[in-house]
C-alpha cells in the first residue's frame, strides 16, 4: 500500500533509516553522514516528468561537513559520487514510499554527466528523481529513473538510467 504522505522531515528519515518507516527487511536510507538529504519536500508514484512517480529533496550544505576536510585538503569539493548516491538513496526510498517490498539495491546508471561542484560555499542541494519505470512482478521490483542534482539552483549533476531493485535477501 502507497504511503500517503508526500513530504518527510528528517526525524523521518533517519526513522527510514533505523528500519522503522517501511518495516523491517524494507527499503531503508543509510545514517548520517552517509545520509545525503535533509528533507523529502515531495514525492509521488505517478507524477513527475514522464508520469511514472517523481521525489524532490533536499540537502543543505555546511562548511564542516565531514567530506570537506579530507577531499581535498586545501581544496574542498564534496565527491561528485556522494551526489549521485543521494539519486540512489531517493529512488529506493520511493520503491519503499509505494509499499513495495525488500532492501534496497542500487544496480547501476547509464550515463552520468557532471557540470558543477559543490564547495563550502554552497547553501543547499535540491534533488530530483523522476521514474521512467517502476516495475513489480513476482520475480522484480525495480525502480528506473532519471535524475539532476542543483547547487543554489544551479544544475550540476545529470544523469540518466538510474537502477534500484528491491530484494528479499
């Protein structure tokens, strides 16, 4: 049964990620500091850009997160991979939103194009994820999707094909 509720807070998610918003053995979100979003301002299964279910979240940045002081030294850049484990971690999320069972897996991207970066300087990050496929059958539950990453409103991170599947093991 899909969740009702459209926007989470981050007492929510960090309930996702103790196990306690799906139920055990479902899709969960890592804890901070691998958690990469603060709030899931919307969230659906059949809006977004092609109709097929979309999140938008975001994640404001502080100076002393903890990537910043070792990548790198002199020089801090948040690792563009961090960026787009936050599109992995928001596509499985929605897989659990939809009532969907299992633990989450993220099985790959097609493409994966990266514009900008993210500096202490930077106030917030906004995600999007919008599915071009959600399928559950007896055999597969999987989550496809696109996905973009804005800076202060600056797009920075695109990318394209984005897998999730779900699995009982």
């Amino acid at each position: 049964m899909t969740m009702t509720r459209t926007s989470f807070d981050k007492e929510d998610l960090l309930a996702c990620a103790r196990g306690e918003l799906f139920g055990p053995g479902n899709a969960q979100l890592p804890e901070p500091p691998m958690l990469m979003m603060d709030r899931i301002t919307d969230i659906s299964g059949d809006a977004g850009l092609h109709g097929k279910g979309h999140v938008v979240a975001e994640f404001d940045i502080d100076p002393e997160l903890w990537f910043f002081s070792c990548h790198f030294p002199g020089n801090p850049i948040m690792p563009g991979c961090l960026g787009l484990d936050g599109l992995w971690q928001l596509t499985g999320f929605n897989l659990g939103w939809r009532g969907w069972q299992g633990r989450g897996y993220a099985l790959g991207v097609g493409e994966v194009k990266l514009t900008g970066m993210v500096r202490p300087d930077r106030k917030m990050l906004r995600y999007y994820v919008d599915f071009t496929k959600a399928v559950q059958t007896r055999r597969l539950t999987m989550g496809v999707a696109d996905g973009r990453v804005e800076a202060d409103g600056e797009t920075i991170y695109e990318v394209k094909d984005m897998k999730v599947a779900l699995s009982a093991a």
